[in-house]
C-alpha cells in the first residue's frame, strides 16, 4: 500500500483536516517534476506541460510578496551546499511560526520549490498549533481526574473504615496492590500538584523496591504519604440528569448531593472514574498517533523532494521537526505511562496485563466462518425461495378460494419477519458503506470499542432469521382444511407463533452467545425511547426512535399476532380482529406510538439544551401523528366520506411536505444554495454528486406511499390488499436506510469540522471550591 492511502486509513477522521495536507504537497512536487522534464523536453511536449503547470502561477504570484526574506547571494557565499534554513519567528504577542528560507530562489523554476516550502510551512505549523492546543487540554483534564482520585480513595477508606473521622489520617501499609482502602496510597495537597495521584505510585514502587512487597513496614513515615478524609468535606456528588431517579431529583433538589459513603455511591463513582480514565486514555493514544503519523508524513515528503530535485533539504528541516515542541515533547507519553500504572494499582488490582486489556481493547478479528455460515444460510435461504415458488405453482394454490383465507390470517404473521429482515439487510449495507467511506460509526453511537457489529455480524443474523421464517412459510402452506373436523393442524398454526418465540428469547438471552452486548445495548436503548421523558436523550436513543416510526406495520403484526391467537380462531384460521372496535382503536395507538416517542425525546431535548429547532422537530411528529390517525380512520371507513378524504389528505401532504424538508435540510444538511458543491454542502463523502440529488428525489418519491391508503390505488393492481400493504411498508424501510447513511454521514461531518473525536464522560465528584482551596 503507498503511504498516501496508508496515511489516509490510519488518522484520526474527526481531526482529518488538523493532519498535514500530504497529497496537495505530492501535488506540488509532481509540478516540480513536471517542469524538470519540460526543460529536457521537444517543444510540442514542453507546451503540454506548460499548460498543467498554470494553476500554480497564480500560486506563485500570490506568494511572491513572500520572497522578499528568501534572498539566497550572501549565504550562498558562505555554504554552497544548503538548500534550506529554518528559523522561527516571532510574529507580535503571539506564538512563534516556523519559516523556511530557500536559498535556490534565483535558480530557473524556483518559484515552484517557493510554494512547497511555503505550503510546507502552513502545513506544519498547523500541525504543532493543533498538537499544543490539545496536549494543554489533557494536562487540564489529567488535573482534574488527579482531584478525582484523590476523592475516590478517600471514599474508599471511609467506606471501608467508617468509624475514621474526616479529619483523621491512614498510614498505608504495602501490604500488595489491591483495590481496598488498606493498600491505597492517598497524597496530601491533591489539588496543588497536577500529577499528584501518579506521583504517589512512583513513590510506592520506589517503597516497594527498597523494602519489598510484603516487608519494610516498620518505619511507614518513609516514602509513603498518609491520606487525609479531609478531602471529603469539600466533595459532592454529581447527580447525573440521565435516568428517571436523578430527574426526578433534579428536579426537587440540586444537581449536587452530599456524600453518603454508601457501597453504591461507591462503586458508582468508581465506574464513572474508570469510564473516564478509559477515555482519557483513548485521547492520549490519538494524540500520539497523530504525532507520529504527522512526523512520518513530513519526514516522507522532504525524502521525495530531495528525490526529485537532487538536493539535501531534508536534513535541516527534520532536524527542525526533532528539535520542535511536535518532535521534542514527551508529555503524552508520560502521561500515558502514568495512567497505564494508576489504572493497574487502583482498578486492576495491581495486574498490569489486565489492566492494559481494559485500556487497549484489542479490535476484533474477521473470522472466515463468519463469511461461511451467513453464505450458507443465504444459499439455504435462496433454496426456500425457490422452493416456495414451485409449491405455489405446482399446487395451483395462487388461484385457490382459500387463497384469501390464508392472505388474511396467516400471511401478517410472517411479514412481521420480513420486515425485520429487510430492516436488517438495509441496516447492514448502511455499516458496509460507512467502512467504506471512512464514517466513523462507532464513535457517534457510543459502541465500546471491539464489541460494534460489522456488516458480516448482520448479514449473518439476517440470512439466520430469513432461514428460519423461510422454512416456517413453507411448512405452514397447507391449506387444505380437514374435512372431518372442518380445523387445520393445531401443531401447524402454532407454527408463526413458536418462531415469535424463539426470536424474542434470543434476544433477552442472558447468556454470553449471539452477540449479548449488542443486543442488550438495543434492549437499552430501546427501554429509554419507552421512557423518553425520564431519560436523557442521546443519539442512539432518536436514532432507534426514528427506526421505529418505519415499523409502524411491524407493531400491528404484532397487534394482530394477539388478536389472531387470543381472541381469533387460529384452528379454523379465522378471525374478526377488523370488526372489533378496541382492535381497531389500538390499530391507530400502536402506529402512532412511534412518532409520540420522538416527540417527547424533542420536548426533553427543548427543556435541556434550549433549542427552538428541536420544538419545530416536534411539531413535525405532532402532524405526522394527526396524519397517520386520519388515514387510518378514513382506511376503516365501510362507506368513504369526502370529509374524512379531505382531512387524511390535507394532513397527509402537510406532513410529507414537513417530513421531507427536514430529512434533506436539516438531517441531511443538503440543499445549500451558496454552498462549494451548489445545492448540496461544502463537505461531501461520496465521490458522485449524482448519489445525492438521486438520493434526495428517492426521498420524496418514498414519502408518498401513503397515497395508496388515501386514493385506493390497491385495486389497480394484481396483487392482494395484505400485500400491497407489505410492500408500502417495505419501500418505507428502504426509505429509512438510505436515510440512515446520509443522516450520519452529516453527523460524522459535523464532528469533523468541530474536531469532536471524544464522548464528554460525565465525573462522580464535584469540589466546593469555596472551601479549602488546595482542593
């Protein structure tokens, strides 16, 4: 793989414009070599090159006021040999900009060598601003998990010990590395010293070398600190605004709470703390990779302009690079040796190996019986199909009497499958395509890293479930009616019924198989939509929350698998679910259900962070709900009214017209007039822009499905109400997926341009700071 594209896969995509701009300056250096070869070149050749030489004219115009301080004669008088010097220079009160200074400006083609050393300088000063800006922000945060820590160990010893009083001391004897409160070292002063809770651990290990693990505890005054609980007078807890309790408390008292020095208050902080080291510890990483990248980069693009010119320019200017503050710091490297021993001490019980694995969660591997079990069940899955077809035709069941029987009774209770299989499938090509163009998926749902499904995981699942209600539908064709009992087999019918099962057993499985974080992460995420007031709303939850609104369909299989079963006779495959009133009433509740979530999730969001556009996203729900409830009641309608025709339409188109402005502006944030790429946005991830104008016309032509229900289009065509009502709910899971790519990849560019790679982790402790300072 070139370095280019290898440079491209392995930074950071949220800091992707803070990197060097590695390929403008190989274009650069292509122009170079470009005018090498128009010197040796025929003339008709020369004056090809020329041309593709233009643009970086105006370049060199631009630059050429810069030139001024490139003036080689008398320091080419003194070194014939140097090509380059590279100084910093002080501009003002602000910070020193490095500046490089050709000396071989007066040789032929020069102003081409100006523009790479003068891109080259904008590029790396970039580079070091970014890095400094960021390193001073880990130390600020590393001084703040430092006071976290020495209120968590101090917690630790009350809890353990809750006869000490605040004001008493611990001696700590080194007694092992354990978690408890005997074997924790406390510094005093925690608040003066920014490394104070790493500090400590070096001066244990320091102990611990002189004296041993188990020995040297006579004289305990010597390299060890005693632990003050006077800590604890100035600390409060957090109360984090996320479940029901802490609104609910929120709401009546405070955010903060004084300390209970309960076992819970306890092992809460303690993952709250551990959560946040973790991510502290994932920037620090970032942060040096990205150092490294960025070195590696300039040190590759100097090696091919000494290549191409045949000079030796490379030599000063990475000698610059080691000795600058990008090239000569070592504070995340520290900082990062030093979490990796606070985080072993204190929350791995002195194993560092364990400890390491929770920090650097290894990235899971492709496993090729992964690819071969989801190719087998979708070859098995295939087989059905085809099976299903010649036992249609061979039997002549399409054009029995009993074919409406059975599309009636049995034909919704397999659909709920089908749609969740399509919602898969769709869902599955979403994650390949955000692989593809780099989307950093994992990041904007809060998956823990190493546990995300990758697209194979859910082409696996899906084909899995379609094997299974596949081979439920063929074994459930029978419809003949035995003519003894006038019933169908009991066994047969319960048939949709035990898959239901066996789908909702395996996903509240408790045990470790099928991917349990996954789905207990869904599981999760899906009780906040259900409890969408008393929860704090984050991505994850409205992105379910807007899935669920394509399933409208799926929750009335559901509503009539317990009309169907309960009150239904299921033996005869009959049923009057369609004539009771209460069916029909739930018919209208469970389809807007959906839509009443996202609106609660938008009040919620409007009371906390203050956002008119989320009040206008709730309107937006508000009148699809009005929608779907008159379509519905004008869909029961024995006798159709022009009154109840005219309200489901005009809301209807009300809503379209609502729904399909916001998932193109706003979701999507197309249709930028003044934009760079007029009538998209300025960033695009797709190469072709034709995608998204196809994207954006598929989107509104999706939208009016919902005619069918309104002007009756099911007699036009040759397919059975049922079905075409399956269909319409298909084409609005499509609907859906292509939503999904284009809503996040909006997302993701957000983060980009905001530089955001890191989730906030909300902090157990909060210091009065009106108390004692030091803390």
């Amino acid at each position: 793989m070139k370095f280019g594209k290898e440079f491209e896969a392995q930074m950071v995509q949220e800091w992707q414009e803070a990197y060097v701009d590695y390929s403008n300056l190989k274009s650069i250096l292509k122009d170079i070599l470009r005018f090498q070869q128009l010197n040796n070149a025929p003339s008709p050749m020369a004056a090809t090159i020329k041309g593709k030489l233009k643009r970086n004219a105006s370049l060199y115009r631009a630059f050429s006021g810069l030139t001024s301080r490139f003036r080689p004669d008398s320091t080419l008088k003194n070194n014939e040999d140097e090509v380059i010097l590279v100084s910093a220079v002080q501009e003002g009160d602000g910070e020193g900009d490095y500046q490089t200074m050709f000396l071989r400006s007066n040789e032929e083609g020069a102003e081409h060598e100006l523009v790479f050393f003068r891109r080259l300088d904008d590029e790396f000063n970039k580079v070091i601003k970014f890095y400094k800006k960021n390193v001073a922000e880990v130390i600020v945060e590393a001084d703040e998990l430092s006071k976290q820590m020495n209120a968590l160990i101090a917690l630790r010893i009350k809890v353990d010990n809750p006869v000490i009083g605040q004001n008493d001391v611990v001696n700590l004897v080194p007694n092992g590395f354990s978690s408890n409160s005997s074997s924790i070292d406390h510094p005093t002063n925690g608040g003066n010293q920014a490394w104070s809770m790493m500090n400590v651990i070096q001066e244990k290990q320091k102990k611990e070398d002189n004296d041993g693990i188990n020995g040297g505890q006579g004289n305990k005054k010597e390299g060890f600190k005693v632990a003050p609980l006077e800590v604890l007078d100035h600390v409060k807890i957090n109360v984090e605004v996320g479940t029901p309790l802490s609104t609910l408390k929120a709401v009546i008292k405070s955010s903060k709470s004084d300390l209970s020095f309960s076992r819970k208050e306890l092992r809460t902080a303690e993952e709250k703390i551990t959560r946040a080291i973790v991510e502290f510890y994932r920037k620090l990483r970032l942060l040096k990779s990205y150092c490294f990248l960025n070195q590696l980069a300039f040190s590759k693009i100097m090696k091919k302009y000494d290549k191409i010119t045949s000079r030796n320019a490379s030599k000063a200017f990475l000698q610059m690079v080691d000795k600058s503050y990008f090239g000569s710091s070592d504070e995340v490297t520290t900082l990062m040796e030093r979490v990796e021993d606070t985080y072993a001490i204190h929350f791995a019980n002195g194993n560092r190996r364990k400890g390491m694995k929770k920090l650097r969660p290894q990235a899971k591997r492709e496993r090729h019986r992964i690819t071969f079990l989801y190719g087998l069940f979708s070859g098995c899955s295939i087989a059905l199909i085809v099976a299903i077809i010649v036992n249609l035709h061979a039997r002549v069941i399409l054009k029995s009497v009993e074919l409406d029987q059975y599309m009636v009774n049995i034909f919704p209770l397999y659909s709920l499958f089908g749609y969740i299989v399509l919602h898969m499938l769709m869902y599955a090509g979403n994650i390949y395509f955000w692989k593809r163009y780099r989307i950093n998926f994992p990041f904007i749902f809060g998956f823990k890293q190493g546990t995300e499904l990758g697209y194979q995981q859910l082409l696996l699942l899906t084909s899995g479930l379609s094997l299974l209600t596949l081979a439920a539908v063929i074994s459930h064709l029978d419809i003949e009616i035995d003519p003894r009992t006038q019933t169908f087999q009991t066994l047969t019918e319960l048939i949709p019924l035990f898959l239901l099962i066996i789908v909702v057993s395996i996903a509240f499985c408790p045990f470790n198989i099928i991917y349990r974080s996954s789905r207990f992460f869904l599981i999760r995420c899906a009780f906040r939509c259900v409890c969408a007031p008393l929860y704090k709303v984050t991505l994850p939850d409205f992105f379910l929350a807007d899935q669920l609104t394509s399933q409208v369909q799926a929750f009335r299989s559901l509503e009539f698998y317990i009309c169907y079963y309960v009150w239904g006779n299921f033996r005869e495959r009959s049923n009057k679910c369609e004539d009771s009133e209460v069916y029909r009433v739930f018919y209208i509740v469970v389809a807007i259900v959906p839509y009443w979530l996202r609106f609660i999730q938008c009040l919620r969001r409007l009371l906390e962070e203050k956002d008119a556009a989320h009040g206008v996203n709730g309107l937006k729900y508000l009148s699809t709900i009005a929608a779907v409830a008159l379509r519905t009641i004008y869909q029961f309608q024995k006798q159709k009214t022009a009154t109840w025709l005219v309200l489901a339409a005009a809301t209807s188109g009300m809503a379209t017209i609502f729904n399909t402005y916001w998932d193109i502006v706003i979701d999507w944030g197309l249709l930028r007039r003044k934009s760079s790429n007029p009538w998209l946005r300025d960033k695009l991830v797709l190469p072709h822009k034709v995608v998204y104008f196809l994207a954006m016309a598929l989107n509104c032509v999706l939208r009016l499905v919902w005619m069918q229900q309104v002007l009756g289009i099911q007699t036009a065509f040759f397919l059975h109400g049922t079905a075409l009502t399956a269909v319409v709910a298909s084409l609005e899971i499509i609907r859906r997926g292509i939503w999904n790519f284009f809503r996040l990849e909006n997302e993701h560019l957000n983060n980009v341009g905001k530089y955001r790679a890191f989730k906030s982790v909300p902090l157990p402790f909060c210091y009065d700071h009106n108390g004692d300072s030091s803390m």
